[in-house]
C-alpha cells in the first residue's frame, strides 16, 4: 500500500481545517495551538484541529446552561421525542457520510463504521420513544392525610468526554439519554478521533435541536477536558477512558459533589466449558479481535479455557484470525489499524512483556508491515499464559487474546474474578444449570451466554469494580441523567 492521503475532512467533509469547536451551532475557530489528526490506515496527517483555550470551553458551557433555562427546560417529553427521532432519521441519511469520517477517524472498516451510524441512529430512536415517559412513583402513606410523590427531573448541563475508539457510538449512547431526560449537553471529543462529533453536531441542529442544547469543544483532556469537569455550571459528567483519567475526573466531581457516569477500563473473561460449542467460542474470540481492531474495553481479553479442550480451541481459534483480512478503513476488509501510533506501541510493549514470561505467541504477535506507515498490528492468540502475568492483568486494547488453563469450576470463576476489572464477561456451556450458576457468581456488570458480544441499546450496560461507576443504555441510563424529588403533603390542612 502506497503511503499517501487516501481521504481528506475538509476537502471530502466540508469540515474546516483546522477544525474548531461547534457553539451554538456555529464553527468557532478561537485559538492558537493545533493538534495534528493522523490517518491511522497509512499513518500521514489528514488535518488538524484547534486546541481550545479554556475561554471557549466556558462559553459552550454557558451556552448549554443558557439553553437549558430558555429553551429546552421548556420543552415538552412529546416534542423532545419528536426532535430525538429527526436525529435519528438524520444519521440514517447522512449514514455514508458519517461512516466515512467515523471510519477513517478511527482505522476501523467501513462495514463496522456503518453499523456504528446505525447502532447511534437506534440510540435516538429509542430515546425518542420514552422521552415523554418519565414518571415518577406514588407512595402509600399510613396516614390517609399524607400523600407522597415523586418527580424525575432533568440536572441542567450534562458534560461527556468521549473516546477515540468509537467516537459516534460513545456520544449518541451518552448524548441521547441525556436530551430525552431534558438536560443540555457539552462534548470533548478525543483529539485522537475528533470529527465525527463535530459533523454530527452540526447535522443535530438541521434536524430541529435548538442551538446551544448540545455544543462540542475540541481539545486536549488535561486543559479543555478539565475545564468541564470543573465548570461550576456542569451538573453530570458522563466519562468513558482509562482508569487514570476517570479518577482525575471524580477528583475534580468530588470537589463539587457532583454525580458522575464512568466507564473506564476492562479486562473481560471468558469461561469455556469443556462441553461448550468450541466453533462458536472460538468465532466470539475472532469477533473480539475484529470489533475496533480489539480496541474495546468489554471485548473478551482472557479466553479460561477447560484443560480438556484448550489445545482443540486454540487450534480453532487461530484458524479462525489467521484468515482475517486487514486493509485501510476505506478498503472495507475485516480488521483495521489500531487508532494511534501511540497505541501500536503499547500494544508492541505488552507482547514484549509476554514473551519475557514465556507465553507462547500461537498466531500474529508483531506489526504488520505491509501496509506502509499504517498502524497495524496482527491478530494474535497467546497461549501458556497464567492469570497474574501483565497480559491477563491489564488492558491491551488491540487485537489480542489470551488462553488461561482451569481444571474445575471453582477454579474457573476464581480466574474470572481475579481482576482489578469488572465490565463484561462470558460464558460458554451447553448447560443452561451452569450457565446461570457461574454467571451468578462472575463479578462483572454484564454476562454474555454462548455468544459475545450481545446486547443491544436497550441493555443496561456498565461496570464492578475499577471498570466503573453507574449504567449506560436502556431505561436505567435515561434514570442516571435525572435527579429525584420527593413531594410529602399533608391532605389535612
């Protein structure tokens, strides 16, 4: 693969370079220092965008709070609902576009990047349809004079610093709930990966959002990100990143005793019986690899595999990413680069650590070299490998998974739970007994059966342990964005 621009944002997006921050609707081009965006597929810069000072992250969130007051506090669940589903019909319309950027953003192929528009497009629809249907509870009282009741009501500016690995996925997942529930939103991308929120910000306010309910600042986390987080007029912080970051993120909630929603990092297990359908656990192992090129923090990681069949799923498993294809997002093969330079490298380092413990590298193991500067790493299967080693301990993020051997179930669920994380795990046996017996006892937020990943937008998802604080998706997200209120009224005076 030859080494130069395949796409360009401004030139085939219409997004300005540099790329600022997005208030009130407008392009708002504030500030001196710029941040370079690479093509993760060839690594060459493809444009770059504005660091904003902190006085423009303080004027998107006075924005926000100023349309929560004047506008969008006054407009009903109906009618917020009927302008979540124009956005929803928006994405799927713009679906190539947004693909496009979202894909070349981040490395991943096209076919992933267009189910990533339509799992956004899903978000809004299904918010739209319980956006008038927030109700509170009436509580019995033992006095027939007293009567109790509560309120679900919206917490004002909502802040949501997204990731780089899925930029459009994490913000309509964050963004959508919040709307429905009446807050006004201020988003940080990830310099990384900035533009598809900003396109997306803009194409919101087409399908009729009032200007300033949702504002999108661009940046670095420890400036821009910060000054979020600590804006006096932030209400909610929604986070999703590394464990480091979200602490520094409550740090700065906890000075303000203000709520937050962090998902942070995964080290997800796996328990393969030995009476599992092995084809299948090993095309889940092959999908964890594929989805974001393993970048993912609720992808299975450690595969703790039943002594009797490790060798068979090993076999199969390797069988099953040795044949996948890696290409440039825009060539729509089955695995892309990792996002970042940076990330290759930290990908790059942990297998140097896993061969200083002897682990067996059983498939891939190094960079892949043939697609010039591009960031690409080679599916990989590790075997011999024991639970405390660094690469079942922490958080890779590329396309790597590990084989840890048990003997009895005791032991399995033991494994599963020796993390410092808890997001999601899986189990694979054609006992539905086991099945529930062992999910019962996994310590993670989610547990998938015979198949990972599953789920949908309406599964409440999020983490035990360092992986988290709080749930995304469903109706539980939508409560998360809400604060409650009790009215107790004496009926006798």
């Amino acid at each position: 693969m030859s080494n130069k621009l395949r796409w360009s944002p401004s030139h085939d997006a219409g997004i300005p370079d540099p790329a600022g921050s997005i208030i009130d609707g407008n392009w708002v081009n504030d500030g001196k220092n710029l941040l370079p965006v690479y093509d993760p597929g060839t690594g060459i810069q493809m444009g770059q965008i504005i660091d904003a000072p902190v006085e423009v992250m303080n004027r998107a969130v006075e924005s926000a709070h100023n349309a929560y007051h004047k506008t969008w506090k006054k407009v009903d669940g109906v009618d917020r609902g009927r302008i979540l589903l124009s956005i929803s019909k928006i994405l799927q319309r713009e679906k190539e576009l947004i693909a496009t950027i979202e894909a070349v953003d981040t490395g991943k192929p096209l076919n992933q990047a267009r189910g990533d528009v339509d799992i956004a497009s899903r978000y809004f629809e299904f918010y739209a349809g319980i956006a008038d249907k927030i109700y509170g509870e009436t509580i019995p009282q033992r006095l027939q004079e007293h009567f109790a009741y509560t309120i679900r009501e919206p917490l004002g500016v909502v802040g949501h610093i997204t990731p780089w690995n899925a930029p459009l996925n994490q913000l309509c997942r964050g963004v959508a709930p919040s709307l429905a529930a009446g807050n006004t939103v201020v988003v940080k991308p990830s310099e990384i990966a900035p533009y598809s929120p900003l396109v997306v910000a803009k194409l919101f306010i087409e399908a009729g959002l009032p200007a300033g309910v949702m504002n999108v600042v661009s940046g670095m986390g420890p400036s821009v990100g910060a000054a979020l987080v600590s804006h006096p007029l932030v209400n909610h912080m929604s986070f999703t990143g590394s464990v480091a970051t979200g602490q520094e993120v409550l740090r700065h909630a906890a000075e303000k005793v203000m709520p937050c929603n962090l998902e942070l990092g995964g080290k997800s297990p796996a328990i393969v019986f030995a009476d599992a359908d092995l084809l299948g656990a090993a095309k889940s192992a092959a999908m964890a690899v594929v989805r974001n090129s393993g970048q993912s923090c609720f992808s299975v990681t450690r595969f703790i595999v039943h002594r009797s069949i490790h060798d068979q799923l090993s076999e199969l498993i390797v069988k099953e990413i040795s044949g996948l294809t890696m290409g440039h997002a825009l060539d729509d093969r089955q695995l892309g680069p990792l996002a970042s330079k940076a990330q290759l490298n930290k990908v790059m380092d942990f297998l140097k650590s896993a061969q200083s413990d002897n682990v067996t590298v059983a498939a891939g193991g190094v960079r892949s070299t043939e697609y010039g500067d591009g960031y690409f790493f080679q599916p990989t299967l590790l075997t011999n490998v024991k639970n405390s080693y660094n690469v079942a301990q922490n958080e890779i993020f590329g396309p790597v998974q590990s084989l840890i051997v048990f003997d009895d179930e005791d032991e399995a669920i033991a494994i599963a739970n020796d993390s410092q994380y808890g997001l999601a795990s899986g189990v694979f046996t054609t006992s539905l007994k086991t099945a529930h017996r062992v999910a019962a006892q996994i310590e993670a937020g989610q547990v998938m059966v015979n198949k990972y990943p599953l789920g949908s937008v309406d599964t409440p998802f999020g983490g035990y342990k360092r992986s988290g604080i709080g749930r995304e998706k469903g109706v539980e997200a939508l409560r998360g964005y809400t604060q409650l209120k009790t009215v107790i009224m004496d009926l006798g005076t």
